[in-house]
C-alpha cells in the first residue's frame, strides 16, 4: 500500500515539475487604442474590450478576455476609443489574437 502511495506520489510531482505555466516571463505588455469589440468594431456579440495595436505595417486587434480585471476596465472604453497599455498573456484562439489581461490603464498623452 504504502509502495502505491509513493509510486503514485512521485508520478504526480514529475507531472507537475514537466507542465508548463504562465508566468511573469511569458506576459506581454500592449499600447494600442481600446475599443469595445461591440460598439466601436461591431465584430463582437456583447461587448468586449480590444486593443488595436500597429505591428509592423498592419494592425492587429487583440481581444481581450472577459475576466475582473476587464470587466471592471471596459466602462472607460465603451462609449469611446482611448490610448490603453493592457499586460497579460496572449495567445491565438480560432485565428483571433486574445490576451488575459492582469493588468489595463489608460496612457496619458
């Protein structure tokens, strides 16, 4: 029994030291113009904060996922585009760019 005990023990440790986690070194910090997804884009079903953000030639809207930290932003966005910086981790879902924001404020000119 207690041979099951460690053997299933050990098993989760190696499981859990080779997953990989989100960390401070993989967020990612953006400045671009946030817009609701719904109003301003007209690309969203109910309203959802985005950053555009100018990669290189082209723009790249990146939306971000509905979590405390963008519900409790999306007030300062809604009725209106503004400059924004937004830190969180990004990846791509279904060919759309979307980022878990820790993070969103304003950028003062």
């Amino acid at each position: 029994m207690k041979k099951s005990v460690l053997a299933a023990l050990l098993v989760a440790g190696i499981t859990m030291a080779f997953t990989p986690k989100a960390s401070a070194a993989d967020a990612k910090t953006l400045t671009g113009e946030g817009k609701c997804g719904k109003c301003a884009l007209k690309e969203t079903k109910e309203c959802q904060n985005t950053v555009t953000v100018k990669e290189g030639d082209k723009s790249v809207v990146y939306y971000l996922v509905h979590n405390d930290v963008s519900k409790e932003f999306h007030e300062n966005i809604c009725k209106g585009a503004k400059k924004v910086k937004a830190t969180g981790t990004v990846k791509e879902v279904d060919g759309k760019m979307q980022l878990t924001p820790t993070k969103i404020e304003l950028v003062k000119d």
